[in-house]
C-alpha cells in the first residue's frame, strides 16, 4: 500500500513541521533568556504545565486519526469524513472547557504546583499561564484538521501552515522582547498568534471538497454517538496515560524546584533541546498510526506486520543520526544563553544521557506503542505505559534525585529506565501477534 517514496512524502513534510513546531518552543526559552535566569525558569514550569493540555489534545486527535486511516483504508471515505468532523466537534467541546477551567484558577494552579519557587518566577509563572491558556482550543481545532490531513498523507499542508506560524511567532517573540521590552507575556503572546493563525487556516482547508475527506456542517454540528465512541475508545485511554504521564512531569518539575534557580534553569533548557532531540520519534508516531491503521481497516495484516519491521528500522536508524547531530551542536548553542557556566555544563550533561536514550530505547517505547494502538490493541499499551510512568519514571525520579541527592540528572536517569522498560515490553507484545486479533471498525 506504501512504496518507499510514499513513506518519504509522508515522513520528510511531517519531520519539517515539527521541526518548526519545535523551534517555536526554543525560540521562546532562548527569547526570554535576555530577560533573565528568573523568567526562564518561569517559561520552563509552565511549559512542562501546558504540555498536560497539548498532549491531552493530541491524544483526541490521535484516536481520531486511527479512525480516519481504517475507514481510508476500507474506502470509506464519507465515513472518514464524518469521523474528521465528529473530532472536530468534541475537540472544540473539550478544549474550551479546560481553557476556562485554567484561566479562572490560574494563580491557584500555580501555587499549588510551583508553590516553593521564589516570589518573581511565581510572577513570570502565573502571567505566561494566563496568556497561553487563551490558545488552548486553537491547539486542539489544528490538532484535529492536522490529524485528518496526515491521515491521508498529505503532510505538506501542514508543513507550509508550521513555516508561516513560525515566522509570526519568531517575529513577534523579537518585537516583544526587543522592542516593547514586554518580558514573558512578549513571548507568550506571539505564540497565541502563532496558534490561532494555524488553527483557522487548517479549518478552513479542511472543508475543501477537493480532499479526499473532508469536514461538513452538517457533521460537525450533529453528535454522531456511534463515532464518537469509537474515537474515544481509543482517545479516552490515551488521554489517560497521556494525562497521567504530564501529571507526573509536572510533579517532578515541582521536585526540580526543590534543587535551586540553576537546575531549574538548566532543566528547562534541556527540555527545549530534549523536544528537538525527539523529533524522530514524535514524528514517526503519526507515521505509525497512519499506515499501520490504513492496513489494518483494509485487513491486510500480513502487510500491517511488514510495515511494522520496515517503520521501526528507519525510526532506529534516523533517531541515531538526529540525536547525535543534536547533541554535537548543544556545546555550540550554550554559548548564545545567557546563563551561568555551572547552568550550561549541566544542561549539556543532561542532552547527553537523554539523546542516548532517546535514539536507542524511545523508538520501541513510543513509535511501537502507537502503532499497537493503531491495531486496536489499546488497553494493555496504556495499562503498560501508566505503570513505567508511575511505577518506575515516578518512584525512581524521587529515588534518584532526591534521596541520592542526583539532583535533575536524577530524574533523567529515571526516565531513561522508563523507556527501556516499556520499549522491552512492546516489543515482546508485538512479536507475540496478540495485535492482529484486534478491530477498530
């Protein structure tokens, strides 16, 4: 079903995007790092906050995306393009609910979660949630018409919407920095620009009739319970672990905090540098859930299987050659910062354990996971990845950082155990064939 320019069309627009989407971040981390170390670590915790919400509209977007793929691949694309605009209407639904949940309890939040940070990060924390609370449906409605696009393969379009929501995020990051020396609400307001800019012009894309699928109003205004079902039965688990797993970082950014403005600093900025060193695997999950789920809807499981072998070999070999690229150029990049030298050294030691790992453990532990989910094999991949979350990435973060007093190479060290442990289990599940007895539709 997929020839390898087929897979190239797919992967390398994808790869492009979030690498912009990427840059988006890190442009804003090293923006506000002229501000100062205080609202860098003020952008960081509320990062690690936000990116609950982001995963959470992803999940959605990805049950509704193995939908869409089984019914392309069945050739039922008025039923795919019902189940686009089904997403598009509980994903408008859910992420306005969260936004006003977040906007009315945003100092509250803030407390609770970083309460023991000093009183100006508290400050920078609070005025940079309240501002990118207001792009949460926008995240969720491009998350939606994105997932409907890469689910028949046209990756470019999204691609192109990155470069122009780049280009007004970086150029508005400068203006309110530089130029009205607004402080952390100069980054985060370019960023709401950036997202509402990329939410109506996929929207608007997306009721082209000239696409395979399509939304129409009279889908996206109507609650089709039959769909709905069937994207939340995948959606609602991922969620859950997607949910559970950013509850977790924000619980450990709070343990972070315990370590000083310096590791804190120098986390956030790792962070930055960690979401371009992953790029591989966050773009090969869509990937997964693409051509694995168009196999599956067809019945072609002999062919779901060899796309299996043939995705995970280019994931391996293409997150080896990124990581490494990354972590070679991370030295080079510490010099633009305007941070301590004990900060840099430590976030150059941080790149290093978690680019090896990402290269070498994460494709099984997430790529893999997606591609199971795609299947339908849903609920033991999230009862998997709940348990390595809490039970391993949790429990040995505390052990480690604290109670060894490792400090944030702690934490990291746990995570990395995380992914081996979960990357083993998935891919024992997959070459024990329990996947193939699944169905979505």
């Amino acid at each position: 079903m997929f020839s390898n320019k087929d897979l190239k069309n797919l992967i390398v627009p994808l790869f492009l995007e979030q690498l912009l989407v990427a840059l988006v971040g890190i442009a804003d981390v090293f923006i506000v790092g002229f501000v100062g170390e205080t609202a860098v670590s003020g952008v960081s915790l509320v990062n690690s906050f936000n990116t609950i919400f982001i995963y959470l509209f992803t999940a959605l977007a990805s049950g509704g995306a193995v939908v869409i793929s089984q019914y392309i691949g069945k050739k039922e694309n008025n039923k795919a393009s019902e189940s686009a605009s089904q997403l598009l209407l509980v994903s408008v639904l859910f992420s306005v609910s969260l936004g006003v949940i977040v906007v009315a309890a945003n100092e509250h939040l803030m407390r609770l979660m970083f309460g023991r940070v000093e009183a100006d990060v508290m400050t920078a924390c609070i005025t940079y949630l309240k501002i990118s609370a207001y792009s949460y449906p926008a995240l969720a409605i491009y998350n939606a018409g994105a997932a409907m696009y890469r689910s028949f393969g046209k990756t470019s379009t999204t691609m192109y919407l990155s470069v122009a929501a780049n280009i007004i995020n970086v150029a508005g990051n400068c203006i309110g920095v530089f130029g009205l020396k607004a402080g952390v609400a100069g980054v985060a307001y370019p960023s709401l620009l950036a997202r509402l800019f990329s939410a109506a012009a996929i929207t608007v894309l997306c009721f082209s009739q000239r696409n395979p699928i399509f939304y129409k109003k009279q889908w996206i205004f109507k609650w089709n319970g039959e769909l709905q079902r069937r994207v939340l039965k995948i959606a609602v688990p991922n969620g859950v672990e997607s949910g559970v797993f950013q509850l977790v970082k924000v619980a450990l950014s709070s343990v972070a905090a315990l370590f000083g403005t310096y590791q804190i600093a120098a986390n956030g900025v790792a962070q930055s540098i960690w979401s371009m060193a992953a790029l591989v695997c966050v773009v090969m999950g869509p990937v997964f859930i693409t051509v694995i789920g168009q196999c599956m809807g067809a019945g072609d499981i002999s062919g779901a299987e060899l796309y299996f072998k043939k995705l995970m070999k280019i994931t391996v070999m293409f997150a080896l050659a990124w990581n490494g690229l990354i972590f070679a150029v991370t030295p080079v990049i510490m010099h633009f910062y305007v941070l301590s030298e004990e900060t840099k050294h430590l976030v150059i030691l941080l790149v290093l354990v978690h680019n090896a790992f990402n290269a070498l453990a994460f494709p099984f532990a997430d790529p893999l996971g997606k591609g199971l989910r795609a299947t339908g094999d849903v609920k033991f991949t999230t009862a998997i990845s709940l348990f390595t979350t809490t039970g391993i990435r949790l429990v040995f973060s505390i052990w480690f950082g604290v109670v060894l007093n490792l400090g944030v190479m702690g934490i990291a060290y746990a995570m990395c155990l995380d992914w081996v442990i979960r990357g083993v289990i998935f891919w024992v599940r997959f070459k024990r064939g329990k996947w193939k007895q699944f169905k979505v539709i």
